[in-house]
C-alpha cells in the first residue's frame, strides 16, 4: 500500500475508533485491546509524516503545548499522561494577533538567548503571569525578558499598536500663550473726575438755578448767586486798583486774591470791564457732568468748606471686575478689555486695564481689577452690570505644549517625551500660563521635542504598570 494511502486508511480507523469509544462510554461496554491495530497501521508512521509536512520552526523555545491541542501549556518540558511529550513552541510559530510583532515579544540575543521573566497583559492592565497565556479576549500576553523591564521610565509599543491607539505626537514650539479671561464686573464713577462746589468765604445764597440730582450741566453754566461780604470788599479793591490804572495780573495783587476766593475767571473779567462789583454774584459749573447732589438752597448761609454741590463728569467711566485669585497672574496693565452690558445689546466698549487692585476680598476670594473706557455718548451709567473679557497672556514667544499632552495627576505635572521608534519617556514639567489651546512650560521641555498629545493616557497606564512591577524586591514574586 502505497503511503498516502495508508495515511487516508489511518485517519478513517482513527475517527471510526472514536465513534466507537464514544458510544461505549456512553452504554458502559467494554471494548476490546486493540493496541495491535497501532503496529498494523503504524500511526508512529502516520504521525511522524504528518509532522514532517509542518515548516520547521525557529527561534529559541518558548514554551510547551499539548500534542493534542488542548489548553495546556509549560514553560518547561513535560509529558502526558499516556507519556507523550509536549511540543516546543519556537519563537516564530507563536500565535501572535499584532499586525506586527511586538518589540516587547522579540528576543534580542547577546550572546545567548535571555531569561524570560514574566508575561504581561498585552492591554497594559496589572496583570502578569510566570507562564504563557491569554486574555479574555484571545490575545497573547507578552513576554518580558530579563534586562528589559530596567528601563520602568520608558514605555516601548509597536507600531501597529500605535496606530490601532491613536497616538499622535506634536513638536514643542515658541509661541505666545493667550487666553480670554471672562469676569463680571460694575459700572463706576472716575474718582478723578468728581468736583464739589463749595464756598470759601461765608456767602448767603441768594438763589439756586433749576437743577437737581441727576440733571446734567454745562461748565459755566450758574448755579446759584450768593453774597459775600469779604468777597465785595476784595472787589472793591480790585476796581480801584483798575481805577487808579494799575495793570494788575490775574495772578497777583487782588486779582489773585478773588481767585483763592473762588470766584472764577469770568467773574473777575466782568468786574475789570465794568468797573464795579455787583451787589450778586454768580458761582458757575466748574465741569460738564452730572449732579450727584444737591445741598443748598435759596437763603441758606454757607460757611467756608460747606458742600453745595456735587458733580460728576461722565466723558470717561471706570469698569471694576472682580477676578478670581487663581488668574491674576495673567492680567497685566494695559491689556485690552472688551466690555458689554445687557442693558445695551449689541454694544461692545473697548478699554485698557489700568489698575489691579492690591488686595483680594475675602468673602469671595477675588481682586479687583480696574479698565478705564471713554463714554462721550453718555450711555454707560454708574453702577451697571458689565460682562467683562480680558485679553490675557504673553506677547513673546514662550516654549508651549497643547493642552491635551498634559497629564495632571494632581501632585504633578507630566508629558509624554516621543524617543522614535515607539519608545516613550514620561517627562515631569513645570507649568506656567495656561492659555486656551496652549500651556506654557517653564522647565522640562525644549523646543524641537516631540510630545504625545493624543492617547497619552494609554501610556500613563503603561508606564505606572511598569514602575510597579520594577517596585518589586528582587525575590519578590511577581503575580
């Protein structure tokens, strides 16, 4: 009989010996020997050409399998219970689900073949076995060798499993970092631009002009008349002195001396040109604003630093917004602030930072930080609401990473430094001004480095995995 056909001959009696052994098991009959049948039809032989037909593997031994098939392995030779020894699995006929060969998997060879440690969970979880095996989803756990799991602060992937990840890497460049900060803030009055009427002499008012709180006046505009016995004694030496043809200067003699008196220029000039003081005398609006307050009236007497009259000039506003204290270090004076108010829709004032408070209210942890604006159309008032953004950040160029290749584990600061050729060095970094698409790093990159900024959390868990097990003591066990 030629050998294949003793092959085909073999494999029939083969599976009709387990039909039969089935159905004997299942009725508890007992079978004959039939061990003759072996030496008949030399199954050795059949086994032996069977395996011939197989490509010979290569590569140092990895473990060893079940003749059979069956779920069972060891790292060390082993036989079977019908004595049978166990298959060696070379490097290359390793079942692998990697589109490409894991660089972890790859023996290097210096001189001999190295000492497998442990096998790790091929998806990074803690995991690790001291034989060959599997996850619940089919995949090889991968083997470490000795001498690799040194380097716990690099983390090393394949190609393949970067691209399946996601990771993506991106060079460290200057850049100026900005970002917007957005605040509340509230309409005020300039400081600088209020003036009180008041009298300086003791006057009695004669009369007051038809103006209130809140009603707008124009400079020179009068007031009120008043009478002051002081004040008609200094002009009637300033019209003799002009009697006599003195040139008196506005800044000296009595001139000068109706001045600190208060009344103004106009008043002093009507009585040069008329030669006579008049029997009342006007007080006129000193700016163009509103009234704040109104405190005389007609027939009262007015001492020397009584107020009569408060106003305001309404050209230029303040806008105090209140920032929190965690991003006053982006605000600097000068930077442009662009302010809206919801009494005002589609209106947007443009201003300048011109103050940050040197204090942080406690209540609300915040500081306030004061943008000056011009107001010549009168539409901002005093105490409006204001929603306030600020153009905060750097205008040179700084070394800035992406946002998203930052890892904040809360104690520190990390990114992801791309070594080629899928290997990956966790850096720690310190930050500066976090802009909003770029944080500025103060220490721990340069420019030109290539960070990871997608699916870095993937290697996080990679690298702590390795750190763990490099944590172990030296005859520790590793689970």
């Amino acid at each position: 009989m030629s050998r294949l056909g003793r092959t085909g001959f073999t494999l029939a009696a083969i599976v009709a010996a387990g039909v039969g052994g089935l159905w004997a098991g299942q009725r508890g009959v007992v079978l004959p020997d039939l061990s003759w049948l072996r030496s008949v039809i030399s199954v050795d032989d059949v086994v032996a050409d069977a395996a011939t037909t197989e490509t010979a593997g290569s590569g140092p031994i990895i473990y060893y399998r079940d003749p059979d098939g069956r779920p069972a392995y060891s790292a060390t030779p082993r036989k079977t219970a019908d004595g049978r020894d166990f298959l060696a699995v070379q490097a290359s006929e390793d079942v692998s689900f990697d589109v490409e060969k894991p660089a972890e998997a790859t023996p290097v060879s210096t001189g001999g073949d190295k000492k497998i440690l442990y096998y790790r969970n091929p998806m990074g979880l803690p995991d690790t076995s001291p034989t060959p095996k599997k996850d619940s989803m089919g995949m090889d756990y991968i083997p470490v060798y000795e001498g690799e799991d040194q380097d716990s602060s690099t983390v090393k992937v394949s190609p393949g499993k970067l691209q399946r990840t996601g990771v993506r890497t991106a060079k460290v460049e200057l850049a100026p970092v900005g970002r917007a900060v957005r605040v509340p803030g509230t309409v005020v009055l300039d400081e600088r631009r209020i003036s009180v009427v008041t009298m300086r002499a003791d006057a009695f008012i004669e009369d007051v002009a038809d103006v209130t709180t809140g009603d707008r006046v124009s400079t020179d505009e009068s007031l009120f008349h008043f009478f002051s016995k002081e004040i008609a004694s200094a002009g009637a030496e300033f019209v003799t002195e002009q009697r006599q043809g003195r040139n008196v200067d506005d800044g000296t003699g009595t001139a000068l001396k109706l001045t600190n008196l208060g009344l103004s220029k106009q008043v002093i000039d009507a009585i040069r040109k008329d030669l006579k003081v008049p029997a009342r005398m006007s007080y006129d609006a000193p700016v163009d604003g509103v009234v704040l307050e109104r405190a005389t009236s007609a027939g009262m007497m007015a001492k020397p630093g009584d107020v009569l009259f408060r106003i305001a000039d309404t050209s230029h506003m303040w806008v105090v917004a209140d920032v929190p204290e965690h991003q006053l270090d982006s605000i600097r004076v000068g930077a442009e602030a662009n302010i809206t108010m919801r009494s005002l829709p589609g209106k947007v004032f443009t201003g300048s930072v011109a103050l940050v408070y040197p204090e942080i209210q406690e209540q609300t942890r915040t500081a306030k930080v004061r943008i000056e604006l011009a107001n010549p159309d009168g539409l901002l008032l005093a105490n409006m609401y204001a929603d306030v953004e600020i153009s905060a950040g750097q205008d040179r160029p700084v070394v800035a990473v992406p946002n998203s290749a930052i890892i904040d584990t809360g104690e520190r600061q990390l990114v992801f430094l791309d070594r080629g050729e899928g290997r990956f060095e966790p850096r720690n970094v310190t930050l500066g001004l976090r802009g909003e698409e770029q944080t500025e790093v103060t220490g721990g990159l340069e420019a030109g480095d290539r960070v990871v900024v997608a699916a870095n959390f993937l290697l996080d868990a990679e690298s702590n995995l390795n750190s763990a097990l490099n944590a172990l003591e030296p005859g520790e066990e590793k689970p």
